[in-house]
C-alpha cells in the first residue's frame, strides 16, 4: 500500500517570481535537490517546504521526476538567509538558489568531493641523495620539493618547482622514485611555519575587543591603513574561532584572492582550506563547498559567491577590503556579498569584521551611528611609515609619452639605488583614442557610444565596452587624409616609453591583456617578489593584496579620471584607488614616496591624500551625500532597459514609471523621469534607466515587491531587456 502523495513546493531557475507545486511519495525535507518535469524540460529544482494545499486542483499537479538529495544539501539557515536575499533584492528565488549551488549541484551531481592528485616520493626516492642530479638541475629540484613536502604535491605546485617540471616527472617516475596518490583536498603548501609575529598593542586591543564578542551578532569596522596588520588581526580572532571547534568565512575581493594569501592561511594554521573563486574547475568548486558544509575545512576562503556557502559551524565572517566593488554582482541577481555577509552573520548571531583601509561610506556612517563597532589601526605595524606623497602639477610640467619629468627623475633614483617602482595607470592598451590629426576624426566603435582603444602589439582598434575588434585605418574614412595618429596614454605604451627612458630597466606591465595566460600573473609577481623587475606598470590590478616589500616609489599617472565622474560615487573610488596603490609602497624598512601627476592640485581629494587623512576625505563626502540625498543618506534602486530598437528602452521606463505612481508607493519615495544611460548605445543595445530614491527602506522595499511584480506580467515588459538593481553600486 503506497502512502497518498504529498504536495511539496519547489523553488526552480525560472525568472518568475514564484514557487511550483509538485506531488511526491517520498518524504522530502526543504533543502533537498529534485528533479522535476517543468514545461517541455527537466529541470534541478529545490525543495522549500510541505504544504497541504495549493492552488491548482490535485489532478493539475505533476508529480517529481526523481529525489537527488537524502537530505538538506542547503541548510535551513542558508535557505532561510537565500529567501530573505531574494526578498531584498527582488529577484526570483528560483534563480537566488540557483547562483549559490556549485555548478555541479545545479547540474544534479552528487555532492562528493572529487579526489586531487598529488605526487610523493617512494621509499626509494626518499633514499636519493639530490647532491648525485647535480647534472639534472630541473630532477634536482623536483626531488628536494617533493622531500620537503611531507603531504606531497598536486599539478599545479609541481609546475612552479621549475620549467621543465613535466620532463623531471617523467623521469623520475620511470626511476620508481616518485608515485601518484589520491586525496581528498589539495595538500597544504609546504614550507616552514612562519611564527606568528607579537601583536603590537593597537592589534592587541583590536583581537580583544572582537574576541569578547564571539558568541553573538556583532559587527566590526576594523579601519587601517594598508601593511597596519589587519590581516594578522583575522588570523588571530580566526585562531580563537577554530579553537572552538567551529569555522571561519573569510571573503576577499576577487583580484586579492592571490596564492600568496592563500599560503598565508594554510601555513599559520596547518589545515586545508576550502577555497572558492572562479578560477577553478567545477569539481574544485565542488569539493571545496562539500569540504566546507561538511565541516571539514575550518577556514573557508573565497569571493563573492562564497558568501552563501553552507558551514556546520561558522563562528566569525570576514569582509576584507569590505569598500570593493567587486563584492557587488553587477548581473542577473545582483546582490551584494558584503549586505548579504551582515546579514548572515547577523542571523547566525556571530560577530563580523569588516575590514578597509578606505571604508565604504555606508559602512562608516553605521560605525559612527554605533551600529557598528568602530577598531583603528593608525600605523603601519614595525618600523614601516606612511609614504610622502608629493603633486605633480601638470599644468606645469610638460609630459612625454605619459611621464612628467619629475616622475622620470624619482624612477631613475629608484633604478639606480636597487630599488622598485610602480606606475599606475587605469587604462589598459596604447591609446584610448586614434585620430585624424587633419579634420579631429576619431575612431569610434560600430556598437557603442564609444570609442576604439589602440593596441599596438596587437594592430587592431579594440573596444573595451563590448570587445569588438578592428583593423588600424590608416586612411581617415573622413577626409581620406593620413595623417592619423594615436592620443594620450594606456599601459602599453607606457611599457615603451619606459624601455626608450630606461633601456636597462627590467619592466613588467601587468594588466588584463598581459596576464591573459593562465598563470601568467602569478609568473610576473614571483619576477617581481624575487627583485626580477625594476618598474611595474599596470592598471588597478596592481592596487590589492599585493606585498612589494621593496617597492619605494608609486606614480600615479591619470589621477584626474574620476574627480568629475558623472557617478557620485567617482571620487569615493578615486580615494580608495589611490590609497591602496600608495599602499604598495614602503611597506618594509625603506620609506616611500608617492608622486601624483594632476591637473587639479587644488581639489580637496588630494590636499586629504597628502596627509592619508580618510576620516577628513569622509567628513567632506559625506557632507556632499547629505546635501544631495545620495547614500548613505537615502536608499536607491535603479530600473534598467535595454532594447536594439532606439527609444525603446525608454519608452518601456515610461510605461513603468506610470504603473509605478499608479501604485502609490508610500511617502518618501520618489521615482525620477527615466534617461539615457552614460553611455547609451552598448554592443548595439539602446540602455535607459529609471531612478528610485527613498529616505527609508521598508516602504522603498515595500512599493518594490509589488512594481516588479507587475513588471513581470506586463506585456510591455517583453518588449526589452530589463532588470531591478536594489543599492546600485555604479550609476551607469
Ligand atoms: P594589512 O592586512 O593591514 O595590509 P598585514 O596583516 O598583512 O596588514 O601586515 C602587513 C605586514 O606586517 C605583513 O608582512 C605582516 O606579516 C606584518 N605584521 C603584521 N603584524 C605585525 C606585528 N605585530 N609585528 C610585526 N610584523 C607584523
Ligand atoms: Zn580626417
Ligand atoms: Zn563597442
């Protein structure tokens, strides 16, 4: 006798804003993976929960194809914290759930952990003396890497040990002194155990503080500047945490996420960490996010999705860097891993530390609200001081290719006493701009409102809005004129200027374009770790997590982009961008110095750089948030369209503005008049958008749930692309 079916609803990746019924036999708890018929398809659905009716008659309602999970592969505390995410965001929970499963899951896998090869040596090998492959440098150093590597060593690690790794294996496999086995998580990378160095009294009393609160909801601001030990404060509180029995979430901006860090963790604390960023491989994933759930990986380290890992026992989140814009998804659901942190730790009742040397404004004003408790870190831990920063005043000095002659005069000091310098530049390629110097023509994209950046090593006019590719024209297609000509600077043609300046200088550029070879960034940082390099040159990859110990000089080239940025938040990120670059330099014994070349050595932004005064910087824009009603000082959501067609977009922020007063959304919240975006023509999209400002979020949130809704079902809807970003991170 078959019990009678029960009706259970299951939450699938649909963009509609509601849950589906399904009958099954089985008992299902919420949490649990299903495969269910949905249209014409199959489809991996969550399960959320019994219910003992629903709105379609019994006879309409399918049964499930298949159950997938025994139990709750999503926790209840992680559901609970998806439902809440998808409610704030306005985004259907079929497609919340969906973003925060592996791959692997979404696919219906199983959730196991998939084994990692690692080399070992055998008996016979560890008898080698390495002394006798003097005349097999490459055998040599596999052999001493694998004997000091008690856990062995996976693929990747092997390939750093030398260049010719593959041969070396190979050879010493055919020997029988090296062999494969299987583990279960990569092995921890050997080296010695750095001692944990004595925590100055600012850190002292930071740990303390945090470590009074561990056992319930309590947000930290830990503000301090680059090289002030944040990170030493972490991995103490986590030591605290861990000796507890319970685990640690920490999340970092995707580019800091370096292996060095990673090395930083495995080594201080002797244990397998999950990692989790998108570099990896499905089955990586996977693994980490089992090993994490499961309990069995204490710390867990990873990006912005990270955020919605399930852990058996977290006992403390860190944001670093917590102002990155990075922990904003900017697509599809887009929420931030910072908010969601906070909100987690806050449901889980454990403290949070968010830790920055340039917070975020919202973040700053809940610490001097106390909403958040304020830590300082003031200096720079050891003997280490602040760098000097010194103007270039450009409408002085004359620049050559990009380079002002006091900048060349510091580089050539630094070339000369050994030491490094760095030279920031946010634009990647030759030139942003070819043009005609005959009639002004400049090259634009066919796509966007755009126009084509030069590169040279490449010949061919890119666009870095949408990636369209072209040939150089070396004809003016308007007056058929050649006298064409590229203007102003990118990377690439920095790198050259340097090598005509400095012929003898070693110059590494790092940007998307040069480190586009898997590996390749992680070759040019261990030149540079390694005093292999004289003068980086690079883009905001170059700004985080990096440690250059004899870095001593940080030009910056183009400060003035983003003084007057039409988003309001372009200085609050010119701030940030040109603190954590001066923060590379002078880390060490050796002081720094920083040199700005500017249009605009008056502006207020800079007279705060000079004197690393971010609360004096903070007090003058939050001055500025309050008296034009951006945030903090109000809440904003923003209605995007796009459509191929022009001034469809547009019209369907009309229509949407109108249904909008139509619902007369509480008092407060105002809706704007749509407008173009920025830049309107994207990859041949027309894109408008529409503005919601309210000074209080629940009637904001509230008038929200039932606009997008309606949007939903609208049939003028599906006439354009469109989409709801609830805290906009970037007003384009
Ligand atoms: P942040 O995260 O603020 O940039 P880190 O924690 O990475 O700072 O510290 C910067 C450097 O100073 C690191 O090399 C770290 O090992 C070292 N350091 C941190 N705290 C101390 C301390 N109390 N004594 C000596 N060195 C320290
Ligand atoms: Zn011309
Ligand atoms: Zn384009």
């Amino acid at each position: 006798m078959s019990a009678a079916p029960r009706i259970y609803q299951v939450a699938v990746p649909t963009p509609l804003y509601r849950a589906f019924d399904y009958l099954a036999t089985v008992s299902l708890v919420p949490g649990a993976r299903v495969q269910v018929p949905f249209g014409r398809r199959e489809m991996i659905g969550v399960v959320l929960g019994e219910v003992a009716q629903s709105e379609l008659p019994a006879s309409r309602l399918k049964a499930i194809t298949q159950p997938l999970d025994a139990g709750a592969i999503l926790p209840p505390p992680i559901l609970a914290l998806l439902r809440w995410a998808a409610d704030y965001y306005h985004h259907p929970l079929g497609e919340v759930i969906h973003t925060a499963l592996p791959v692997r899951l979404r696919k219906g896998r199983a959730p196991v952990v998939g084994g990692v090869k690692v080399w070992m040596l055998t008996h016979e090998g560890k008898a080698v003396d390495p002394q006798t492959l003097k005349r097999a440098p490459a055998q040599k150093h596999m052999l001493e890497a694998l004997a000091a590597a008690a856990e062995g060593l996976n693929a990747e690690q092997l390939a750093k040990v030398s260049q010719r790794s593959a041969a070396a294996l190979k050879a010493l496999r055919s020997k029988g002194w090296v062999s494969s086995h299987q583990r279960d998580s990569p092995p921890v990378t050997n080296g010695n155990l750095p001692s944990a160095p004595e925590l100055n009294p600012g850190q002292k009393s930071a740990v303390t503080a945090i470590v009074a609160k561990l056992d319930g909801f309590h947000p930290f601001l830990l503000h301090g500047v680059t090289g002030s030990g944040k990170t030493e404060v972490y991995l103490n509180v986590i030591e605290q945490v861990l000796a507890q029995g319970r685990q640690a979430l920490v999340l970092v901006p995707e580019i800091s996420l370096t292996p060095q860090l990673v090395v930083r963790f495995e080594r201080r604390f002797r244990a397998p960490i999950a990692v989790l960023h998108s570099g990896l491989n499905e089955q990586e994933r996977l693994s980490a996010w089992v090993r994490a759930s499961a309990g069995r990986a204490p710390i867990v380290l990873g990006t912005r999705s990270a955020v919605f890992t399930p852990l058996k026992n977290t006992g403390v989140i860190v944001v670093d860097e917590e102002h990155d814009a990075s922990y904003k998804q900017q697509d599809g659901f887009r929420y931030s891993a910072r908010d969601v942190a906070v909100m987690r730790a806050a449901r889980e009742k454990i403290p949070i530390i968010l830790g920055s040397a340039t917070p975020s404004l919202e973040s700053l004003k809940n610490a001097r609200q106390r909403t958040y408790t304020l830590i300082e870190l003031p200096e720079r831990t050891g003997s280490a001081v602040m760098p000097q920063v010194r103007l270039l005043d450009m409408r002085r000095l004359k620049p050559s290719e990009g380079l002002s002659l006091p900048l060349r005069e510091a580089l050539a000091d630094r070339l000369k006493k050994g030491e490094q310098s760095i030279l920031f530049l946010n634009r990647r390629g030759f030139s942003p701009v070819w043009m005609c110097f005959d009639c002004g023509w400049v090259a634009p994209c066919k796509r966007c409102d755009a126009q084509l950046t030069l590169h040279q090593k490449k010949q061919k006019l890119l666009c870095h809005h949408c990636g369209a590719e072209q040939e150089v024209a070396q004809r003016c297609p308007s007056c058929r004129g050649e006298n064409l000509h590229p203007l102003g600077e990118g990377t690439e043609r920095v790198e050259g200027a340097l090598e005509k300046f400095f012929p003898q200088a070693r110059i590494e550029r790092i940007d998307r374009d040069s480190t586009a070879r898997r590996g390749a960034l992680e070759e040019k940082l261990r030149r540079v770790h390694e005093g292999e390099a004289d003068i980086l040159v690079g883009t905001q990859m170059l700004s985080k997590g990096h440690d250059f110990p004899n870095v001593t000089l940080v030009g910056i080239l183009n400060a003035d982009q983003g003084l007057y940025g039409t988003d309001f938040r372009s200085s609050e990120r010119l701030f940030q961008l040109i603190m954590q670059v001066s923060g590379r330099a002078g880390r060490a014994d050796k002081p720094g110095e920083v040199l700005i070349q500017t249009w605009h050595p008056d502006h207020p932004l800079f007279a705060a750089l000079q004197r690393h005064d971010f609360h004096g910087f903070a007090e003058f824009a939050l001055n500025e948030r309050r008296e034009t009603g951006y945030p903090p000082y109000s809440h904003l959501a923003l209605l995007r369209a796009e459509s191929p067609t022009p001034g469809a977009a547009l019209e369907f922020l009309q229509e949407a503005r109108t249904l909008a007063v139509r619902l007369s959304p509480g008092e407060g919240v105002q809706i704007l008049q749509p407008m173009a975006a920025p830049m309107e023509r994207r990859a041949g999209r027309y894109r408008a958008q529409l503005l919601v400002q309210s000074n209080q979020r629940a009637p904001l949130h509230e008038f929200l749930g039932q606009w997008v809704r309606q949007l939903a079902e609208a049939k003028f809807s599906k006439k354009v692309r469109w989409s709801l970003d609830v805290d906009p991170a970037e007003m384009y």
